[in-house]
C-alpha cells in the first residue's frame, strides 16, 4: 500500500519523454486579470471534446480585486483530466503553471501541492526593474526547489512580444499552445476552441491568438523535454459542460418553475444569474426580493397561487428563511429550497467548502417540521434532482431541499446532454372547479396526503394559516387536531421513504470498514475507496442521496462491515484531543442522525478546511482505520 | 410598459351574481366594538359591488387581531407570518394577474416587523389592495406598545408610557419611490370607510389605505375619544379624490380642499399634528407597475419553454 | 395497580362528610370578566400560606374578548393544593366551580374532568328569560350527570343579590367564601387576602368582599355535605409565590443583567412585562425592538459593549433570531436566550404547551454553532437557572439558552422567597487597560476559553467579526485557522460539561423502566413514578436540566434498566400506525439525540396534545410498559 | 429630557495625543479607485482631529465591501450581519453613552435587507454617526441590483436592465418621524467629504450621512460619469449648512441656498431627478433621542438593586 499518488508513470517512450498516464491535475494560477481561468476552461472543453473525463474548479481570489502579485490576488483555475469519468478535484497537482512566482503560494497555502509538482512558471520577473522583485522571484524559485517542486522557468511574456505588443493580452492562449504540446492536444480542436472562445471579438483578435497558440505549442515541443498522454474515447454522445449551479438553474427551467424568488448571496447566486439570462424566454422570471425572508415568503406566495417556486440560499440566508420553512411544512405549501452550502457558522467563510447546513436544514424550525431533503453527488445530479425534486414537492405538498455546496457549485463536469421531456415541466395551473365536499386538507389517513385547492378553483376557497388546522383548514387548538394534523404531515414523509430503494453499495457487500457519505464529496470518497480495494483493503462506500428520510434497508448494510465510517466536510471533535470524551464528543452531522437512527457505532472522519476532500486524505485514513482493524 | 400575455388564463365572467352573503364565512371573533368588524363589513360590501369571483379573490394578512381578517372572507385567504404579508401577497400577485389580491395588516405587522417588506412593496407598485389597522397597539398579544402608539401610551412593555414618538404610515408611504396612492380613513365612518376601500381597489397599483382603528379592549379612552373628536377631523375634498357622502360632510364640517397629485401638500396635512385629515393624499396613476412586468412572459407552452431551455443549453455544449 | 385516582378517600369522619385528602384539584370557570382568576388566585395564596402546596393555572380563551357563554370566552383556573409539595397541574379535576352550563364544555374538550368530578354550578340560568338559554342550562345539567359528574346546582347570584346590586362584580369572592368553607379554609387569612387584592380600592369595596365572603362560608356551611381537609404544615420560611416567567424576570435581574430586548411574542412577552415593571429601579431597561431580529441584534450589541443582555422569545422569533445566534457563537458573545416554547410548528397553538424547539435550539443555526442549553424543570429553577445562566455566558463566552414553555410560564407555584447575593450580579464593566501581547481570541488550548475586550478598555481594539478569525480577530480562511478556531468554540462545551455531575436517578438506581424528561414536566413525571412506585413497579426516572452539554453517565444509568423511553410534550411517530417502520419512524426530541449520543435504544412517550402531561396517563404507559417488559 | 447618569463610567480624557496613523490598521482590501478608500481616510481624519479615544470608538458595520470598514480602523469594531448594523449599534449606544459609536452601511445592507432597521433607526434617533457607502450595486457579491440601483442598469440579475425605479435614500429618510439630520456627499471630493462626515459627528443624534460612491469595478461607466459631471451638482449653502471650502466651491459653480430646518424644501430638493445636491438637507437638533432614555439609569449599585428588586418581591409574596 505504497503507492498513493495519482500519476500512474511508465517509463519513457522516446527521448520527448513522453508517458501514458490515467489522470492528471493541472492548475493555472496568474494575477486576476490575466485570463489564466479562460484559458484553463478551452483546456477542459477540448479534452472533453477528445472525450476524456473532466474536472475543473475554479481558483478564486477572496477580495474583489486586490492588488497584483498578493496572495490574495490568486486567480486561477485547476483541471483535472483523466481517462475515465473524473468526478472531483483529486489531490495535489502534478502541473501547475503558474504567471507570477507570489501566487503558488496561496495554493501551497491551501496544501494544493506536493514535492515532484512540476511548477512552469514565467521567468520575466527575474529580470525585473524592481530588484525586490527580482529578488521576491529568486527566493521563491529556490524555496520551490526546497519543497520538491520541478521548477521550470519559461520566458512567457518574452515569447510572446515576438508576436504582440502587450504579453499580458494573449500570454494564456500562449499557455494553451504550451499545454496543448505537453498533454498532445488536438490543434484544431484548440484551433476551434479559440474561434468559439472570441466568437464575439474581431477576427484579427482571434487570429493573434490562434497565432499565439501556435507559438507556445512550438516552443514547448522545441524546449520540453516531457510530454503526456490521457488516452480517450471520444464520446458518442452529445455533451454539455457546466457547473453545479448552472445545472440546477437548468433543472429548474426543465421542471416548468416559474418562479426563482432569491437574494444575492454567496455560493449561491449564480444560479439564478444563470437563470436571469436564460428564464425570461423560457416562460420564468427571476425575483430578486429585498432580503430572503422577502424571498421565501415570494416564493410561498407563488406556490400557493399554483405556480411551484424556486428559492436559492447558502447558510446565512437558510437563518432567516427558517420561520416560512416552517409555515410552508405546516401549512403544507410546495416549495423548491436549493441550499448551497458555505463555511459556516455565521458569515464563516462564504467562498469555502462545507457541508455544515444538514442539521439546520432538517431541524432548523421551531416545532415538529419534517421535509424532504435530498443532495446531489454530481453535477448531472444537480440538473435531475431539480426535476425529481419539484414533482415530490408538488406530489406531497411539501417543501423540498436540495442540499449543495461550492464543491458543485464551481465544479466543472461535462455530461450528456439531458432529453428534455414535456412530461418534467409542471402541469398549467388546474383552474377547474373543486371537487364539492372536499376539504382544503382532506388527509389520506394512511399517507397522510392531500390535494390542495389553488385560487381560481371555483369551491376550493379556504385561508390557509399557519396556525393548527383541521381537514377543514379551520382554526382549532382542541389537542386531537392537533396530534391528527402533525401525524398527517410526518406521514406523508413515511409514504416518501416507502417510496425510495436501498442505496448502492459502492465496493464489496460486507467487508472491514464502510465510508458513508452524502452531497458533493461521492467523487473523493469511491476514488479513495476504489485506490485502496485496488491495494486489497476491505473497504467499500456508501452514498446517500436522501437525508429525509433516509432511504432504506441502512442499518443492513452497516451490520456487514466491522466500522462503520462517515466521510462529512463538517465539524467533529477529535476523539484524542484534551477533555473529549465518548460523552460528549461531538459528531459530524450525518453521522449523528444516523447513529440515533440505526444505534450503529459509526464514527466519522471530517474536517472544515474548506476545501474539496482529497482522495489521497480519505485513502490514507481507510488504511490506517483499516490496520486498526486488523490489530 | 410589458405586454402582457394573459391568453393562459381567461378571466371567466360571474355566471352567477354573488350576493354580500356569499363573501362571509364564520362569526368573527373579535372583540365586541372592536373597529375590525366595520372593515369587514365595508370589504364584504365591496366584494359584492364589485362582483369579484371569490375564487378569484385572495385575501393576504400576517399576524395580529386584523390579520385574522382573510378568515371571516369565503374567499381564497393566506393567514400567513407576523409582518410577511406584503412578500406573500406580491407572489401571488406575480404570475396571476388574474387574482383580486387584498392585504390586511396591522401597525405592528406592518411598520414594526414588517417595515422592511412595506417600503419595498410601495417601491414595487403592485396592483394590490393594503388595508392598515391602525389602531396604535399590539391587540392580539395584549396590549404593548406599537411603533404608531401615541408617546406617552401606557402599555404591558411601556407600563410608565411610551418613550418614543410615534412612526407616521402616511407620512412614512409618502416619502417612499414610486408611491403610487395614499388615503386615510377611520373605521366608526362606514360610508367614508367604503368610499376611501372602494377607491383603493379601483386604483391600478398598491392602493395603502391607512385605516385608524378602534381597539376598545385595549386602547378604550383613545377609541372614546376619537370616534368624539370630530373638531380635529377635516375632510380632504377633491374631484379626483374620495367623494364622502353627505352624513360624512355634515359629520365632519371641516373641509379642505387638496389635490391628490400634489405630493408636498399631501405630506404637510400628514405631518399636521393637530388634525385629522380623512380621504385621498395621493395619486400617481402613472407609477410603473411591478406586477405587469411579473406577467409579461405568462403563458409559454412547455414546447416553447423547452426550445428556449434546448437554445441556451447549446451554449454550454462542449 | 387499580388505583388510578388522584384522592385518596377516607371515610367521612362526621356528618358533614368530611373528608381529610391528600391533594385536590379545583376548578373555577366562568365568562371572562367574571373573576374567576381573582377568586383562585386568592384561594391559592392562601392556601400556600397555610402550608399547603400549591400549583395554579389559569385558563386563558383564546380569543382577545369572545362573546359570553361560548366555549371560547372560558377563562379560569385551575388550582392544586396538597398536603405536601405540588409539582404540577395533575389529573383531572375534582371539583369544579363553574358560573355557567357552556364553560364546562371548554374544559370537557380538554378532557379535564372525570365521571366523580364534583361540579358546583351557577343555577341562575334555570329561570332565564330566554328560554333557550334555560333550555341550554337544562340539557348541560343533564348532560353532566350523563357523563357522570356529580352536580351541585347552587344560586349563586341569587344568594349575593342579598348583599350586593350587582351579582357579576362580587360573585368570585362569594365562591371564594364558598371554597373557604369546602377546604376548611382559615376565614383570617382569607379576609386579609381580600384586604391585599383590594388595597387600592375603596374600604367600602373592601367590605363589601368580605361580606360576600362570609356570605359564601354561611351558605355552604349551610347547604353543602362535604367538606375536604387537607393537612398542612406552615412553613417557617418567608414564600413568594409567581409564575415562571416572572421568576425569569426576577432572575434577570438578580442576574445583574440591566438591558432586555425583546419583541413580543405569547407566551414569552410577560417575562419583559414583569421586567417593564420593576427594571428601571433595578437599574435596568427594556427595549422593545421593531422585530426580533433587531432585538437580539441590540442584545448582542449590549452584550458586546460589556453588558450580557437577555432576550426573550418563541418559536416563531427563534427562528428570525437564528441567524445573530449562529454570530454570538462564532463571535464569542455571552448573551442569555430564553426561549418559552408554544406549540408549532410555525404560528401552531401560541397559547398551548408543547416542547418542541430542542432540535432548533441545538441545530438551528448553519454551520458548526454549539451552544450550552439548560432546562429550569420548576418555577424556582427558572429563578435559578437564569443566574446561573448569566455566569456562564460571561465565562465561556458564548449565548446560554434557557428553554421554558407554557406550563412553567403560566403556571403558579409558592417557593422560598430567594436571598439575593451581591455575588449573582454582573461585575461592573470592566474598563481597565487591556494586557499587553494577549489577543482578542487568546484561546487556551485545552478548554478553548478567552477573555474579551471590552470597549473602553485600551489595548484591547479589535473587530468583532462572523467570518473565520484567527486568535487575533483577524480574518483568515486558511484550512488550519478554519479548523482551530471551530474547535475551540467546541472545546468550551467539553469543558463546559467536565463541570456537571451525573443527575440524580428519581427511585431505586435499577429497574425494569427508566424514564428520561427534561424542562416543565420533571412534576408529572416523578408523580407517576411515585404513584406506579407505591404500586409495586420498578421503574425510575431521569430528569436532564443540560441538554447541551449533556450532564455524564447517562449511558450509565440507562444500562441499569431493561427499557429507557423519554416521556416529551412533543411529536412523535406511534410505531403501531401505517407505514411506520423502525427506519422511518420520528422520534421525540430528546429521545433522538439521546439515541445518538447513547446508542442506547430509548423509546418516547409523546404527544401533542398541547396540554400539561397528566401524571395518571403517564402512570397508564408505565403499566402498559411494566407489563409488556414482564410478559 | 431622561436625567443623564454617568458617574459609574468616567469619560477619561486622553493622555497622549493620538496622530492619524493611530487610527490606521492593515492596508485595505478594496479595489483600487473604490470609493471606500476616501472615506476610511476621511474617518481617519476625523478621528485625529476629534483626538477620540481609539478605545472608546466603536465601528458598527453589516456585510458588503464596505462593511469591511471596520477593520481597517484602529478602534473597536464591530463587522456583524447583512443588513443589522443598526440594531447591533443601537445596543452599543444604548447603555454606552461614553463611547462614540459609528455606523458604516451599504445601499444593500442599509436599504434592501435592512431597510426596516433603517427605519427604526431614524426614529429612536440614538447619537450614532452613519455613513451611507451607496454605490448603487451590490459590489460584495459582484453585481447584483441594488434597491439604488438606477432603472435599466445591467447587472447579473437583471441582465437586461434593472426594472424598478430606485430607493432614493434622502428621500426615505426625510420620511420617517424624528428624523434629525440627512446630508449628501460624495466619496470624489474629500474637503466636502470630510467636511460632512465632521458635521454629521458633531450633531447629537442620528446624523445620517449618503455618500455617493464610485465602485469601478462594476459600476466603472457611472463612476467616471458622476466625477465628470459637475453641472448637475449643486451645493447646499447655508450658515447652519455644511461649509464647503474654496475648492469645492470652485469645483461645483452651482450653489442653492437652503436652510436645514426646512423639510418641505429639503424634501423637494432630495427628490429632483436633474439634479445632485450635496450638503446638508436637514437638521432638528430637539428630536427626541433615545439613547438618553438608555442611559438615564445607569450605574446603580448591587445594593441599590438588590433593594428594588427586594421590594418587588414583596408584591409576590404569599
Ligand atoms: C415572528 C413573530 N413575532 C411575534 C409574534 C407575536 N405577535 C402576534 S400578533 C403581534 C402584534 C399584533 O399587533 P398588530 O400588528 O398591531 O395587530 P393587532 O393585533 O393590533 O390587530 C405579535 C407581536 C408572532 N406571531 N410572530
Ligand atoms: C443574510 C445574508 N444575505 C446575503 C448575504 C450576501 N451578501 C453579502 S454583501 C451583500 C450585498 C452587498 O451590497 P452593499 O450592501 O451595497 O455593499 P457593497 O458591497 O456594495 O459595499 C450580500 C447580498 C449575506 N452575507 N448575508
Ligand atoms: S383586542 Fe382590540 S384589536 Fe383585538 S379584537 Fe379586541 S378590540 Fe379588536
Ligand atoms: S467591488 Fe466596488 S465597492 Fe467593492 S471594493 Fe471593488 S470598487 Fe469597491
Ligand atoms: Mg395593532
Ligand atoms: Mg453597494
């Protein structure tokens, strides 16, 4: 069990160095501004085009835009491409390209590197006027070497002006042509991806960039002494290439919504920027409301009034929506809540990774509000679960959460390109009259659901409330409404959970340790678990899609492995540190509400650094808690 | 200003005529003498005027003694969260131009916890009805002060009176963006109570009408002695304002005449301290309309909305 | 196991048919308005000044001022009093004055009485003008003797035309002379009690109570063949006696606290009631904030500024407040949360009892967010806690909730009158220069607890902030800051519970049953533990104060008996209903957490009847336990 | 008009004489040309100049960039929530009356989620200096609509145009009751700048401050176009007004006479579309303030309380 890293290295070919790998990570990290990141994505979308698998995330300065050469200042962008489907960010990058010499360090920072990572990086600040930044250069280039890294220094900018006058404007199509040598891309592919990306700019920009590309894929075969090929088979299929966000804007317009009631906020806006670009010719509008109680309430409205709505939020904005979460559940509105989670708690760290909403979400409302909540694993996921997710919502007048994160959120993946159905979008607004003697809440006493009366519906009228209702939608605190209304409303979560099959086992049935997780980290965890079975541990995963209910047959599963694990980007106490005692460790989220679920001893293993988890992290507890084992 | 495609939807014509009857449901339930029961009454009388569909009609509220309103109204109702009745009502609003939507608030509901909502929802102009029961003290929670209670006002949270001087609605609506009508009115007037409703509805936009409410549980000398003051009460009179019918004018003999599309002159009779004025401040019938641009793009088939989703998709493909 | 029953009778010792009991349960019902409460709460005072225990309720209509004779105008009360200490409201009544045939009704609906239930009632309705009226009057008394009341028709009004115009204004304490003479009430201490009630009225009001009183006496002295003693002993102690948001309200300010921001909400509002009253000499002040975000916002701000606010609230406006909860702790901003639950979810039953915010209060807010959260179980402990609560919040430096409801907010109970200490209240603001080198956020590494600046105090300036901080203050968003800072926030509440003892088992330490409650309903609990005690069952009970940390060695003593199952005023699913399985069934509150904390597998006893639990239906499920664990 | 207390906390009176760079902490983190470097200047400034104890000063601010403000002042700081700057001040002020308390707020955080505050705020007229950073975009979460966003302006949620007529900030605030002092400034000319924020300190009260801010990063053509344009500027002149020096008078040609205790005209003013009028708009220093009603109990002894609350207890008991 030696071999942890991604790089599967055979010996060179030829004298180019040429080797055949499975997987690698690229990273491209410049001052913001200097295109590193468009250049990143035309890389993704020509080696998904060469149908290799694909994953991007993008590198994102914390300040608007702070001053140049900082660590602050980082943009950038890492790919990772692969001969199979890559379905997250990996571990270390094996490339990095890097346009200044301060900005690797907000990725070393972020432990984003690991000694062997080739760093190309521009040699023009080596000359510079500025000696201290000749001499910020110089230390960071021998710092570099200290740490392992492979530095090669490349005369970017100087390229460049052979062939325009401001390297600055075309040194990252420059890059592409560099990366295109190494990693054998297609020329005309990158010839096509450059006319695609400027097919809004004239067509001498084009050209100089087509002209650029070329230089760098020349100097690179000229002056690279290695090369590496990602074997691929392009696809059949037609593929799209998004983020999680933009795949849960497209759900929702293929689910018929109308209506995204949201406020701005950090990771989760920009699903509904892209729904703003896209809504209005798809029969939908964006409702940016004054503040997210505004914003629920809006959406609430909407859906009371027939039309299902969406509303989008991250952590802080999930607070102040909690009091309408619990009038939508009692009040038994549908209602589509995408929640995607930050950092937290508070303000915490907005741009961050974390899965820290899972708690807040089933139990934030005061009172006995039960839901559905549902989380995505992949970004195709993202767009399906949208479509699933209004049709429950509307089924069994309930709100629905799709639980997310920045993982998704900025994560790149190409997938085949969905079929849109007719049948996905929500019916027009019944306006026929209601069916006399029916009541607003004419419970199914087994599965406690109901059809509700939408305005416009002749003989339907009733006022909906918040307070305890009979079938008749009356007032009334007498204690067996009471207790009857909550049963119906917890058991129309019963009925969903009838619904739902046993989820997958991914690996062996039974064996030593079992990896639970949920949301965005499946790609991670079953690549861990995948290297370490490759290696001969007894360790398989298990993904849960739905976190209420739970899908079935879990305590089954767990009772086949000897441990039983969850993997959560959220906080647990170390079970080791000082005062910390099996009486009041505190767990991380999902394994808390599974262990009261099953009584199954399920430890987890989490943190909250805020970054996507590595496989290599994950691999290297499997083995550990796996010798454990053992002894 | 946005075309509007309402072909989804037709507004059905009332096969039947709806008598006032048809508009009441239960006993309400507030206190005997509470101002409540008029408004009741007036919108009831309203509705049949009117011949709204009732399954046409929603009536939006938050929480309070008032915003029970939407129960006692056999129509569509959404009794909703303390001072969220404006987000609400503009949902429902945003994608059924066909529905008559009215909301019932209070003055804790409304320029308490709700005041954010309130200015937005005057910013937005939406073709909504706003009633305002004011009468200047928590009722349904017994007795603490409000943000429109007189200083000095003794209450559960206040028992040596209130400290601060008391939030203007009319004052507070005028000095808002694209304010698009403001009328005052009292509950113990029901002819006026009617006239100022009646108006409200008719006008295209958000329609607030401040209503001073009686609350004699709680507020009992102060109802006494508005409903008697009638010296400090003056009538705004105007051809384009709300006309009062004669029992009103000889009910109250002070009159002046205002013109509704006069701002300034408006807001110098709300800050009058020393009178009452009843009847239409202001009037903008051109302030842009909010819930017009919600319906603009009503109506598309799933065909269509799926070419357009097809079309944008093209743009993400690799 | 047969006797169910509240009172245990003794053969009548003389012809009165006096009777000595143990505990009693009056009633007193009638429009409101009528005086009722006045007339129990006398009864009451008396009683607990006489040595009896005590415990009163009153019964409140829903609406603000419902029309006469309707179930909705029922006001009243209700009062226990006993040999020994009263814990609670009891069983249903035994007797029951009642001013008209409809109020009854209102309490039948709650199931309040029982086939025995004395009921002495206003016969004036018999010769009512109205003769639907008399016709309703006759169907009730019919109808109660069905039922198996024993009715005693009494004329009232008529007897106190007597002495007064009037019969509405006097009749209460007409029934008071009444009950005096039924419970062998001391005609002393009743007539100072009315002297008290009316101190700021007229001696000629005075008198004429008093009149009314012995009026009362002499009629039943008179009419009636019953009498009840109930022994007691004087205390030597001085009492108060108030209800449990006043004793909140006193808490606060014995505290030390000097600012309340609130917004008011049923039924936390009287505790700011009772503060608006009495604050401003105590050197302190309410303010009542334009919602309940704004009001926690100013708390935290006071709090910031060196004074440690309280705020009050519930479930509605715990939910607006979750955000500034998920600050104050991320912050480290001591601040005291009352939360006096209703029933929900959403607006639910503002009036009614439930207790259903544990789950909000500990996962409310996104993010990891914990937090030290108490439960007074008795009146005096709402005095208690909230002094204690107030240290803690200034020592680990975090938001301290206390979680009430209904019952204890409204229910009445004499205890010995507090010796307030200089060493409860908050020590002046400390205003001296700051410590050189010592950091905003310096926290120790083993119990992760820090000092904070003040304002005022030099050296000490820094910015308070909800993004991720270092130990400077400063924000950072790198991967170890992330973890650190989270960690000690979560470290406070390990060191926080290495301070508690286990709790005290109620009954032997071993058994067959052992129930677990925690907040308002430790009296009922422990009276049907009692009461199953004497009858033989093994059974014990647990009652938690700390729900967050949790007090150790609960897995200790749960091992010792064969079932543990908590008995909760909340939801939960009944396992024998449709569709219900072990892996969807919704457990009570605490019984959820206490399962993953435990893996122990603890049952619930639950409803949301939104009434106090009744000791006899508790002491019902411990035999129907007790048996099945038996079989 | 609430007798002040103030023994148990002396105001101590600095000992050393406090520079400017006193004031300073950390380099900010705002885009370069953002309008947000001027007024921490300006702050600064301030500070030096007033020689407020940097311990005694507290920055109360919510979430946008220029709610990063805080930490960038040398002072006590208080970087809170989106939109609850107010409330959170207010509780500094309320039984702090010894520290100088300022509230730095963006046109989101101030005008769309905060709104009600806001309001409230205006009305409790607390001694607090608030300065308004309106940039009219939501700059923190790139590019969204503002409430004072102008109509049409393409952000990415309205990236055909924004569809409402704006919040106009003066105007709301001249609305609410008790309001005591509004004045307008921009972030470009740092003498009036300076000379506004000095004045707003210098008020007793609520003295809000909307300064005109340039964010050239997603506002860049409406930054240029407002510094370039100086013809549709004018200066408020008045004796009891905020006094421009020279340059700015020069910079500005247009100047309007206008007295401060008028409302009605600051009101008209506030509200013509041609024109930008810096200065100050209005001011009543006999508002009723709040936080002397705070501060009127304070510094009472254990003992003293323990007596009130003794004699309290009294009514309780049995
Ligand atoms: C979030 C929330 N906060 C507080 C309450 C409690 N509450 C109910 S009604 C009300 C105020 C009622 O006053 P107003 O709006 O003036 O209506 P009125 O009863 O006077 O008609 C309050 C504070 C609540 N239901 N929800
Ligand atoms: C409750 C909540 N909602 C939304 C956000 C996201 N958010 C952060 S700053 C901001 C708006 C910033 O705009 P503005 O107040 O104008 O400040 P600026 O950045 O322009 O200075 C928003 C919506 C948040 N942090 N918290
Ligand atoms: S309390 Fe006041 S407002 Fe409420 S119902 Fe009674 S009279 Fe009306
Ligand atoms: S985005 Fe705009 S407001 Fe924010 S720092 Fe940059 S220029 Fe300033
Ligand atoms: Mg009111
Ligand atoms: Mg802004």
């Amino acid at each position: 069990m030696e071999n942890l890293t991604d790089t599967l290295v055979k010996p060179a070919p030829n004298k180019t160095g040429k080797q055949v790998i499975s997987r690698h990570i690229v990273e491209i990290v410049a001052d913001s501004g200097e295109g590193a990141q468009k250049a990143g994505t035309s890389f993704a979308s020509m080696s998904a085009k060469m149908g290799n698998g694909v994953w991007t995330v993008e590198i994102i300065p914390s300040d608007i835009e702070p001053p140049p050469r900082t660590i602050q200042s980082t943009s950038g962008i890492r790919i990772r491409i692969g001969s199979k489907e890559i379905t997250n960010a990996g571990d270390e990058a094996d490339l990095v390209v890097a346009f200044n010499e301060v900005c690797p360090y907000s990725r070393i920072e972020q432990h984003a590197f690991k000694p062997g990572t080739k760093i190309l990086i521009e040699s023009a600040w080596a000359q510079h006027d500025d000696p201290t930044v000749k001499e910020s250069y110089e230390k960071a280039i021998a710092d570099f070497k200290n740490r392992g890294y492979v530095v090669y220094e490349i005369p970017m900018a100087e390229e460049c002006l052979k062939l325009v006058p401001d390297p600055k404007r075309g040194k990252n199509m420059w890059v592409l042509g560099m990366l295109c040598y190494i990693y054998m891309r297609d020329l005309n592919i990158a010839e096509d991806q450059i006319r695609h990306t400027f097919r809004k700019k004239s067509q001498a920009v084009v050209d100089s960039n087509i002209n650029l590309l070329h230089a760098g894929h020349a100097w690179a075969a000229e002056n690279l002494d290695f090369q590496f090929e990602i074997p691929s088979i392009p696809s059949e299929k037609e593929l799209v290439v998004m983020n999680g966000n933009e795949a849960f804007a497209f759900g929702a317009m293929a689910a018929g919504v109308e209506v995204c009631s949201m406020y701005p906020i950090t990771p989760a806006t920009s699903v509904s920027h892209m729904l703003a670009e896209a809504f209005e010719k798809a029969g939908g509008l964006v409702h940016q409301a004054e503040d997210e109680i505004a914003a629920i309430g809006f959406a609430i409205g909407s859906s009371y009034s027939g039309k299902t709505a969406l509303t989008v939020t991250s952590g802080p904005g999930l607070a102040l929506k909690t009091e309408f979460i619990g009038l939508s559940v009692m009040a038994e509105v549908p209602l589509l809540i995408i929640d995607v989670q930050r950092g937290g708690p508070s303000t915490g760290m907005p741009t961050k990774i974390e899965q820290g909403d899972l708690l807040a979400v089933l139990y934030g409302a005061a009172g006995d509000a039960p839901k559905i909540v549902i989380a995505p694993s992949t970004i195709e996921e993202c767009f399906q679960f949208t479509i699933v997710a209004r049709q429950i919502a509307d089924a069994f007048r309930t709100p629905v959460f799709l639980l997310s994160d920045s993982n998704l959120a900025t994560g790149v993946q190409p997938f085949v390109k969905p079929k849109l159905k007719a049948e996905w979008m929500a019916p027009p607004i019944d306006q026929s009259p209601w069916k006399e003697g029916v009541t607003p809440f004419a419970w199914d006493e087994e599965t406690g659901l109901s059809k509700r009366p939408i305005p416009g519906q002749k003989g339907g009228e009733f006022t909906l409330t918040g307070l305890t209702h009979n079938t008749k939608g009356q007032v009334s605190y007498l204690p067996e409404v009471n207790q009857k209304s909550t049963e119906m409303r917890s058991r129309k979560i019963a009925a969903f959970s009838r619904t739902l099959k046993p989820p997958k086992v991914y690996g062996d049935e039974e064996g030593d340790l079992l990896l639970v997780g949920w949301g965005s980290t499946r790609g991670a965890i079953e690549e861990a678990v995948e290297r370490a079975r490759e290696l001969g541990g007894k360790v398989s995963s298990v993904h849960l899609r739905f976190l209420s209910p739970f899908e079935p047959g879990l305590k089954d599963i767990f009772k086949r492995f000897k441990k039983v694990m969850t993997v959560e980007i959220n906080y647990s106490d170390d079970p080791n540190a000082p005062l910390i005692t099996e009486e009041n460790r505190r767990y991380s989220q999902l394994a808390w509400i599974l262990r009261a679920r099953t009584l199954v001893d399920i430890d987890c293993f989490s943190n909250v650094h805020g970054q996507p988890l590595k496989p290599r992290n994950i691999l290297e507890r499997i083995k550990q808690e796996l010798s454990e084992l053992v002894n | 200003m946005f075309g509007l495609n309402n072909d989804y939807c037709a507004i059905d014509l009332p096969e039947t005529y709806h008598p006032q009857s048809d508009y009441t449901k239960g006993i309400a339930r507030w206190c005997p003498g509470c101002g409540d029961h008029s408004v009741l009454h007036a919108v009831q009388r309203l509705c049949a005027e009117k011949q709204l569909p009732p399954e046409k009609t929603v009536f939006v509220s938050g929480i309070g003694c008032s915003s029970r309103f939407p129960h006692y109204m056999d129509t569509y109702g959404f009794h909703g969260l303390h001072g969220r009745a404006f987000p609400v009502a503009e949902g429902v609003k945003f994608r059924r131009p066909d529905l008559h939507v009215f909301v019932v608030t209070g003055d804790g509901d409304c320029c308490s916890i709700g005041a954010g909502h309130w200015l937005h929802a005057i910013r937005y102009n939406m073709n909504l009805t706003v009633l305002l029961f004011d009468n200047q003290i928590y009722g349904m929670t017994k007795k603490q002060t409000s943000p429109t209670s007189p200083m000095g006002t003794i209450s559960n949270t206040h028992p040596e009176g209130s400290v601060l001087p008391p939030v203007n609605p009319i004052q507070t609506t005028l000095g808002v963006s694209n304010v698009s009508f403001v009328a005052q009115t009292v509950d113990w007037v029901p002819s006026h109570l009617y006239a100022t409703i009646k108006a409200a509805y008719e006008h295209q936009g958000f329609s607030f009408v401040k209503i001073s409410m009686r609350c004699p549980k709680f507020m009992a000398d102060f109802a006494k002695q508005k409903v008697s003051e009638r010296d400090t009460v003056q009538l705004l009179m105007h051809e384009n304002g709300i006309q009062p019918d004669e029992s009103t004018e000889r009910m109250f003999t002070h009159h002046v005449q205002h013109d509704p599309t006069d701002i300034n002159a408006a807001r110098t009779l709300a800050e009058d301290p020393s009178m009452t004025y009843l009847g239409l401040f202001y009037q903008n019938k051109q302030a842009l309309r909010y819930d017009l641009y919600g319906a603009h793009n009503l109506g598309y088939t799933p065909e269509q909305k799926m070419a357009a989703i097809e079309r944008k998709l093209e743009a993400f493909a690799v």
